[in-house]
C-alpha cells in the first residue's frame, strides 16, 4: 500500500507541489547576476556543438537562464562540476548550448568544481566576491529551490530566487487517472523526498 501511494500522482503532486510553491517567480527581476545550478548531464552523447546533454532538470534551468539574459543582459555563472566518471561536466555543457544560443562568451561564467547544492553555494560565492557581484539571480528547479536559497544564506549569499521547471501544476484538479501507478509519479515523490531530508540537514547542520 505504502509502494502504492508512492506511485500515484494524486500524491507525488502535492509533495512536490508543496515545495515549489514555497517561492514565486518574481514578477519585476533585478539583478547583476544570473547563477544557474546543474542537475545532470550524459557524458558522451552527440550534441549540436559538441558532446554531451542536459538532463531534463537542467535544460529547463539552462532555458530559463537564457531567456532571463536576453531581458537583462547580465552575466550568467554556470555551476555545476563532472559528478561522476560516466557524467559530463554540467557548466562546461551548458556553455556550449548557451554560445550556440547566441549568448556572448564574455557573459558567461564557469563553475564547474561543484557537485552538489552544497558546493553549488561554496564556490559560487567565490565567484561572486571575484567579480564584485551583488544582486544575484538564483536560477533551479522550483522543487529544488528551497534547499538551496537555505545552502545560500549558509554561505551568507542573498539571492533572488527564480523558480523553473514545475513538475506539477500550480493548481490541483483531481482527474481518475491520478489514481493510476506511473514512474512518472514515482519518480515526483523520491524527488520530494530528497528535497525534503535535504532541508532538514541543511538547517540541523
């Protein structure tokens, strides 16, 4: 039964609805910064410019950031390291698709010692020091976004949270198939999860 519920969108929704309504997209974005944290990438796999692919999670970042730049035109940090042997450097990555975007190599800034949301902060505020930045704009998944504003403001780094790739709607309207066991929901729900005993750790240590 408890596998059960784990599967089904009726309550992968609300768990990971609930996190990613913790933060709006602000409606009016001031900064002079856009940071966008990885979230995966494959290591060898044919692209347009290069080798190498986004994971879901990250190319909805990478969109976003792009189309943030073509509002503001202000710098993008682009953070994210090689995770492990079989994945791919996610900001080097990242930077090919934003050169191949049309987005200027002088605006675009590379962290790619990171590997996790931790590390994410850590070196990202050296960054930020290195280039006397002060207003930045924190670019992650909606559900991911908690966890590292909280990482941020460890790191006593203010950032201006930028919310994307939702995996559920914001508002709920129950429909049967909701009820039906799906990886899709399954996978929602281990998601919510880690969000959820990751901002416990952050705030206990």
């Amino acid at each position: 039964m408890v596998f059960y519920l784990c599967t089904i969108s009726v309550l992968s929704d609300r768990l990971i609805g609930a996190l990613e309504k913790e933060y709006q997209v602000p409606r009016s974005v001031e900064g002079d910064v856009i940071i966008m944290l990885g979230g995966g990438a494959t290591l060898d796999t044919p692209n347009v410019n290069g080798l190498g692919h986004l994971s879901g999670f990250a190319a909805n970042r990478l969109l976003t950031s792009a189309q943030l730049y073509q509002k503001l035109h202000i710098p993008i940090i682009l953070s994210g390291g090689k995770v492990l042997e079989t994945t791919g450097c996610e900001a080097e990555i990242s930077k090919l698709i934003l050169l191949g975007l049309g987005v200027p190599e002088e605006k675009i800034i590379i962290e790619d010692k990171s590997l996790n949301t931790t590390e994410n902060a850590m070196y990202t505020k050296v960054l930020l020091e290195k280039y006397g930045f002060k207003q930045p704009v924190l670019v992650t998944s909606a559900f991911h976004m908690k966890r590292s504003v909280l990482q941020f403001e460890k790191t006593q780094v203010t950032v201006l949270p930028y919310p994307t790739d939702y995996q559920s709607n914001i508002k709920n309207q129950f429909e049967l198939h909701q009820l039906w066991p799906s990886a899709g929901a399954l996978l929602n729900t281990s998601l919510a999860l880690k969000e959820y005993v990751g901002i416990l750790a952050v705030k206990w240590y």
